[in-house]
C-alpha cells in the first residue's frame, strides 16, 4: 500500500511527486508518459528562472530533479478508481491494480479527437494530434490538417514549410482567424490548399493512412483524397469520463478544487490543467502539484498521527542521490 498514488507525469504530476516524495511519503507515480503538454511547447517564455526553455528541456530538468528522489513510476493508463475503507484502488489498463491512502490526480488536458471511423485504428500510423511534433516526418507529402481559428492556422504554417501539399479542413465559411498577415503569408505558399465548409468523416488505409473521406456541409457530397497523413488540431479537452461519480466534476468535465486542491473526495486531491481553476499554465500547474502533495501530506499525517505541514514550515532537507548528508524534518 503506497501512501500516495499520483496520476499523470506532467508538469503537475512530476511537481505533486517532487514534493510528496520530500515529505517522506512512499509515492507512486503512474502516468502514460513523462512531461504531458509541456514537450508540445517550442519555447515556454514565462516559467520562472527561465527567460526561454523549450519544453522538452523544461520537462527533462525536472523529470531530473524527481528522480534525483528515486521517486517510483509506472507507464500505463488508469482507467478506474475505487474508494474502500479509506483506502484507494486504481485499476490501470494494463490490468494492474495499486492501492494508496490518498491519490493526486493530475492527469492534464488531452488533443479533442475527431471521433470518425479509423481514428483510434491509425493513430500513431499517419494520424497525429501535434503538428509541432511530427510534421517533419512527412516531409514532402501529401497530408490534411483538421482545425480552425489559432491552432489551425499554427498548424498549416507549420504544414506549408514541409510538406509537398495540404488539404487545410474547417467545417466553416472562413478558418476562424482576422490574423490576415499570417493568413496571407500562408497562402503565398501555395501549396495549403483552403477547404471551407467541409468535415472529415473516415480514414482508411491498410498499416497506415491512404486516404480520408471528406463531405461538403453545403452539398453533402462526398469525396476521398488520398493523403499519407492526417493532422487534427482541434484544442485540448479534459479526459475524466473514468471520474464520473467518484468525484465531482464540471460541466466541462474538470475536477473541481478548493484553494488547497481538494476534491469533493477526501483523499482525493487534485492538480493542474485537469482542475476547473481558469489559467492553464505551467507554473499554475507545478503550483497547483505542490499545494495538492502538502495537502495529501497533512491528510495522511492525521490519518497516520503525525505532525502536520503548517503555514509557518520552512525546513526541509532530504537525502538525495547528490546530497547524501540530507536530513530529514518534520515539523
Ligand atoms: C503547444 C503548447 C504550448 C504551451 N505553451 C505554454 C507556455 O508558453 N507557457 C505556459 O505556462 N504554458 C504553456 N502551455 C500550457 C502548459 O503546457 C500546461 O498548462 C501544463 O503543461 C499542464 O500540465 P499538467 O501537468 O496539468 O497536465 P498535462 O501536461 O496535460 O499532463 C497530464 C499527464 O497525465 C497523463 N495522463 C492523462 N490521463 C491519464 C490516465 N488516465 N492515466 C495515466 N496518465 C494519464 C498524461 O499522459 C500526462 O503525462 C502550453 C501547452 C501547449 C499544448
């Protein structure tokens, strides 16, 4: 029985295990991969101590900083909680269960997926929700992008600097965005083509993307272009579903927090893009770990009779893989 379980290796996550594990809980983290959203970011300009970091740089150091606590981590996807006589059972997809006194669920902010037939069969194989990411391996290729407004716009520009052409989608009259100059340097390029009015409704191929189907919303007619690959930036959504009556959530299906990141679960706490705070942000979210890991601390502690974390706790050293002279306080 570990004493906290920390869903979600983002910056949330990693930030809630940094601290858990310095409070001397025996900690478990569980996550699908390491950094979340933040390796998405090109450069993060206002994360304290950094004038400029390019996120997968942000993610590494601190990944670094956690391990330098040996902090336990599992890759898999959780995708049931169960509440027992105060304890926690989290059942993951690999079919694996892990039990814990309190759970810190930070588990972010997902790419909004197009929920057509063929999207989850080629994901990874010509399907991708990060533009950023992947463009470069279809360097001089057919492909389409799905989005509008700033992030479909991001998306093409992206798009139109490698490959050889794009079908850019939008079930709107116009892409969404007044940034005429960008739009305009777009279009110079010549290779984005425009399709207003129009949505994807099926992806096919064999071990990879061939072709989509896509119809006119005007006169529903329907067309398959072949492409090797497939782009869909719609925005980020909450993935909670697996939450529903364990805990409360939002309309827009957010956790909901109070200032010390609790949930309407005690035990059960909460931190980062996932909550229903209003600014998604980095700092918020390493924040937001931190205060949920003091939280889980001071709720284990009267579980367990020990000295809670008070407002006026400062000191605390431990024992690192660097430091070997740490010691350890509680006050
Ligand atoms: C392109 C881009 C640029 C950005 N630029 C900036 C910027 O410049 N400045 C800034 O402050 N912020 C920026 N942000 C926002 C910032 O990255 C996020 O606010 C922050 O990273 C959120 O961290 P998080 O830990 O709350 O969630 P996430 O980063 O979403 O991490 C969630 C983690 O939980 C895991 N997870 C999810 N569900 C499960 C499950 N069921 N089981 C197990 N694991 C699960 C995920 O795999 C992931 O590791 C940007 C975001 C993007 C996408």
């Amino acid at each position: 029985m570990y004493d906290v379980i920390v869903v979600g290796a983002g910056i949330a996550g990693l930030t809630a295990a940094l601290y858990s594990k310095r409070l001397g809980l025996n900690t478990l983290v569980i996550s699908r991969d390491i950094g979340g959203q933040a390796i998405l970011a090109p450069e993060i300009q206002n994360y304290p101590g950094f004038i400029s970091i390019n996120g997968f740089e942000l993610v590494k150091k601190l990944q670094e900083h956690v391990m330098n606590y040996d902090v336990e981590m599992v890759f898999d996807e959780v995708i049931e909680v169960r509440e027992k006589r105060r304890a926690f059972t989290v059942r993951t997809a690999s079919g694996t269960e892990y039990q814990a006194l309190a759970l810190i669920l930070a588990i972010g902010k997902a790419p909004r997926e197009l929920n057509v037939p063929g999207e989850k069969e080629f994901k990874g194989r010509g399907v991708s929700y990060c533009t950023i990411c992947d463009a470069p391996l279809f360097r001089e290729k057919k492909v389409a992008l799905v989005g509008v407004g700033e992030a479909g716009l991001h998306g093409a520009l992206i798009l139109s600097e490698v490959v050889k052409e794009c079908y850019w989608i939008f079930p709107t009259p116009n892409p969404g965005t007044s940034d005429k100059e960008r739009l305009n340097y777009l279009k110079s390029k010549g290779n984005v083509k425009f399709m207003p009015n129009t949505k994807v409704i099926r992806i096919e191929g064999d071990t990879r993307v061939r072709s989509i189907v896509i119809k006119n919303l005007k006169d529903n007619k329907e067309e398959t272009i072949r492409v090797d690959g497939l782009f869909v930036e719609m925005g980020y959504v909450t993935k909670t579903e697996f939450l529903k009556g364990f805990i409360e959530l939002n309309e827009k299906g957010e956790i909901v927090i109070d200032k010390l990141c609790r949930t309407s679960k005690e035990g059960v706490f909460a931190a980062g893009d996932v909550t229903d705070i209003p600014y998604k942000q980095a700092v918020i979210s390493a924040g937001q770990g931190a205060t949920a890991a003091l939280s889980a601390y001071n709720y284990i502690a009267r579980i367990k009779g020990l000295a809670k974390v008070t407002s006026d706790w400062k000191h605390i050293k431990v024992k690192t893989k660097e430091s070997k002279e740490g010691f350890f306080l509680r006050i």
